[in-house]
C-alpha cells in the first residue's frame, strides 16, 4: 500500500521541511537554548578576554551584552510569531529586505556557529585531557591538548560524536540536554556560593570587597576597550537564538520558541552575574597566580580557579562540568546551523541538497555532517595558523553576532512599519526594542571590525599586518558575498525574488503537520 503525499506548497508559500512537529515546549526550548550558549564554557572561554579589557567593570559588560540581546529577543519573538521558520533569521530578513541581505543574514548565522562549534570542540579538549590528568594525578596527559596533532584528532573525534547525536531526532537532543544542562548549572551554582563562602572566611587570594560601581558600564572605561569587552559579553549571549529556529518543531509554533528565548536570556544574565562577581571577589583581576587578568589563565579560567575554589574532587566536578557544557552544546549548536542551511537549501538559496530531511528521524542529516566537516576543515586551519585560536575565534564570532542579530532587529522593524503605531503595544515591542537593540549591534559591529585590524586585540596572530581576527570575522563575510554571486548565477529564482517575498504567507499548521506526518509514513 502506497501514501499518496499531500500536494506541495507553492513556491510563494514558506515550505514545510518535513521537520518533526509539535515536540518542543517552553522548557525543553529554554534548556537547548542555554545548552547552546553552554555557560560553563562560555565563561571559562571569555572571562579572561573580558577582564583584560575592563577589568573590575566585567559585570558591567555582561550587563551591557544583555542589554541588546534582551531587545533583540523581542524582535525574534515578534517576528516568529508572524512567520514560524526553522530559517529564523535568514527567512526574515529576506522577507523585510529582499532576497541579497536575507542571504548575507544567513550567511552569517551560519559561519558565526561555525566559529563557535570549532571552539567548542576546543573547550572540550583542553577539559577532556585536564578531567583525565587530574583523575589519575598524571599531570603530563593535560599537555596533551597543547599537541597541535593530538588536539586536532581529538577535536574531529568530538565533532564527529556531536554531528551523529544531533543527527538521531530532536528528542533526543532534549533528553540529552535536560541532564547536562541539569549538571552543568547546579555545579556552577556550587562553584559561586563556595567561592563567597572563602570571600567571607577571609581565605580567598584576593578577598574583594563588592561594588556597585562593578555594574556601572558608564564610568571608567575607554571606548575601544568598552567595545572590545562588549564583543566578548555579546559572544557569552549567543545562542538563544537556537530555540527560534525550533518553531515549526514547536507545540505552539507562534508562541513557545519567544518565550523560550526569553527564558534562556534571563537564565543566562543571573548565572553570569553570579560567576563574574563571585570569581572576581575570590580571584581578583591581577595578572598573576589566580587572577582572572592572568594571560596564562585567559582561554581557560576555571582550569586556574576549579582546585582553589571547590578543592581537588570538587575541582574534578567543574573540570567534568565545562566538558559536559562544551560536549552539550557542541551537540545542540548544530540545530540552528543545520535548520538555517536547509531552510536556505528549501527555498533555493542554497544547494538544494542541504533541503533534505531525515527520513526517520525528521532532522536535516545531511545539512548536520556538511557543518560538521566545514567545522573541522575551519578548526585545523585556524589552530595551525594561530597559538591561541580560542580568543581569535571568541573576537572573531562577536562581528558575526552583531552582524546577523543586528539585521534581524532591523528587518522587525521594517517588516511591521505599517503596524509600529497601531497600539502602544507595538510601539514598544515592534519598533522600539528591536531598533535600539539593532543600533547598539550595529555601533558595536562597526568599532568590532576596526579593533580586529589590530592584532594586539587578538592573539597576535596577523596576516599582511591585519589581525586573524579581521579575516575570520569580516574576511569570512566578504567571502559569503561572492559565494552569494555564485549561487545567484546557479539558482537565480530565489534572488528574483521569485521564491520568498514580504508577501508570502505563512505556513500553516495544519499543511506544516499534515506533511510531517506523511514524511513519517514516507
């Protein structure tokens, strides 16, 4: 017996991908979006380079990273629930500027996970290998992530396991992050109450006494250095996007994945605030022994602080921790880059191969192993080219952010001008939320692209005297505008607009469902 497939959407309509429908709840969105921002590696990853830049004011700058992601949210959830897409972004801007800023918004969605994958896997290693020399007290198996050779094959090891889990179904995602976020959060807790409690014992190296003026970003900090620790604050954001790209995965497809989204940002804020504030009182921000500006200590901060703080076991547990929050979010940050590169293979903006759908498990297989390749071809070129790949990587992946989320924000408000005043609910969140999110991402972007010139603002790195950071950050935006040329002289329909419009409707949920339960049957 055959199953006669429901008729295609027409070509103006946004496509049903075949994606697994009604599966994802507020929470379970919230938990694979902090999964994705991993703030246990995020914070091991760029509390040094934050530090470095404004030293005490770091909770300012994670206050003021929050502040454009938090308006730049309601610019995501006003615009999911007008148009639910797994292409989120690129599906959006497309539909507000046209088919050329919609594929560069795209574009940059996609290569800013590529960075970030490759430095996740990274983060992984170097806890990997420190997990296991602290567990048989064999110091020396550390200094093997510093093996260019051992730390590229381990990291293609990682990618490989994350690029197989993410490709098993979206449920399994969940169950899996349920438990390692779980993890990962209740430890970071543990680490700032316990370094408090040596900050009150009078026991800690540098026994800070809080300030308010810790959270003030308006006061003694440099423009350039503001920016540069904003880019590093924004970078600890990243990744709430990832439960916008669920929606037509969703149980209510125009409200959950805003809500989610939300939910992980507010998260995120109060953990980091935590960590910053606790860590600095323990630690300090002295360039020498367990100080947070240490450049020893930079690409991996609680490699320097877990033993001080929790002791030799319970430094075990944070070393298993981070290497729980790498390994998770390696896995969950391939949903939104798998998602946007088959929305953008659906609609002919991309290799239509990319379009393909797991037939049993209902996820884009094929679009998850081409990012896990372009992710390892990326990883061994940048560690081969740079010493310290994680903070050109971190510097490099805050141009990438501004440049996609700031353009999201922008087409929110240009997609509903003719709504902006209808209510004073709009005003607010349609118009001016997403426009001063998109305006400090756009300042931030512009003064991120001229400090990446320099190399002192990155690892040292430099090619033809500009800054490693330049190239992966702004060169690798060049590089999509002329792969956009290539693909608009293979598939032309999609940049005639001719595919995906303002005018095109959205999907609804009963052809969205009706063609995933036939994919099913398929």
């Amino acid at each position: 017996m055959t199953t006669q497939l429901p008729p295609a959407p027409p070509r103006t309509g946004l496509a049903a991908k075949g994606l697994a429908a009604n599966k994802v709840g507020t929470l379970s969105g919230a938990i694979l979006g902090i999964s994705s921002v991993a703030p246990g590696y995020t914070l091991t990853a760029s509390i040094g380079l934050i530090v470095a830049a404004v030293g005490l004011k770091m909770p300012a700058i994670f206050i003021a990273g929050f502040i454009p992601m938090f308006l730049t949210a309601y610019a995501y959830r006003e615009l999911n629930s007008e148009s639910p897409d797994c292409g989120a972004s690129f599906t959006w801007s497309t539909k507000a500027f046209g088919p050329y800023v919609g594929w560069m918004c795209g574009w940059g969605m996609v290569i800013a996970t590529i960075i970030v994958l490759s430095n996740l896997a990274a983060i992984a290693v170097q806890f990997f290998y420190l997990f296991i020399a602290r567990l048989f007290d064999t110091p020396q198996i550390a200094d093997l992530a510093s093996n260019k050779l051992v730390n590229v094959a381990t990291t293609l090891v990682f990618l490989a396991i994350a690029t197989w889990v993410s490709s098993r179904g979206i449920t399994t995602s969940e169950r899996v992050q349920f438990v390692l976020v779980g993890f990962q959060m209740t430890v970071l807790l543990v680490f700032a109450v316990v370094a408090f409690m040596h900050v009150a014992a009078g026991d800690a190296p540098a026994n800070l006494h809080f300030s308010m003026d810790w959270l003030n970003p308006f006061t003694g900090i440099t423009i350039a250095a503001f920016a540069v620790g904003l880019t590093g604050s924004i970078f600890a954001f990243w990744g709430w996007d990832t439960c916008l790209t669920l929606g037509e995965e969703s149980k209510n497809p125009k409200k959950t994945p805003g809500r989610a989204g939300l939910v992980c940002v507010l998260s995120v804020l109060v953990t980091y605030l935590l960590i910053a504030v606790s860590s600095m009182m323990y630690a300090g921000v002295g360039e020498t022994g367990v100080g947070l500006g240490n450049p020893d200590n930079a690409e991996n901060v609680f490699g320097a602080l877990a033993e001080p703080v929790l002791g030799r076991w319970g430094g075990l547990v944070l070393f298993l921790a981070v290497l729980a929050s790498s390994a998770a979010s390696l896995q969950t940050t391939f949903i939104p880059a798998a998602r946007t590169m088959l929305a953008m293979g659906a609609y002919g903006a991309f290799p239509k191969k990319l379009a393909e759908v797991h037939p049993r498990f209902l996820v884009p297989s094929y679009a998850a192993v081409v990012a896990g390749v372009v992710t390892a071809v990326f990883y061994t070129v940048t560690t081969l080219l740079s010493e310290r790949t994680l903070l050109d990587t971190i510097a490099a992946l805050g141009i990438m952010i501004c440049w996609y989320y700031g353009i999201t924000a922008f087409a929110c408000v240009w997609y509903f001008r003719r709504q902006l005043f209808t209510s004073a609910r709009n005003v607010v969140f349609k118009f001016l939320f997403p426009l001063l999110g998109g305006i400090m991402l756009l300042i931030v972007f512009v003064i991120s692209v001229r400090e990446s010139m320099n190399p002192d603002n990155g690892s040292g790195a430099a090619i033809g005297g500009l800054g490693l950071v330049f190239y992966m950050g702004f060169g690798l935006l060049a590089l999509g505008a002329v792969l956009m040329l290539v693909m608009r002289a293979r598939q032309p329909a999609f940049f005639r607009g001719e595919v995906l419009t303002r005018s095109t409707p959205a999907l609804t949920d009963d052809l969205s469902a009706e063609l995933t339960r036939a994919a099913k049957v398929g």
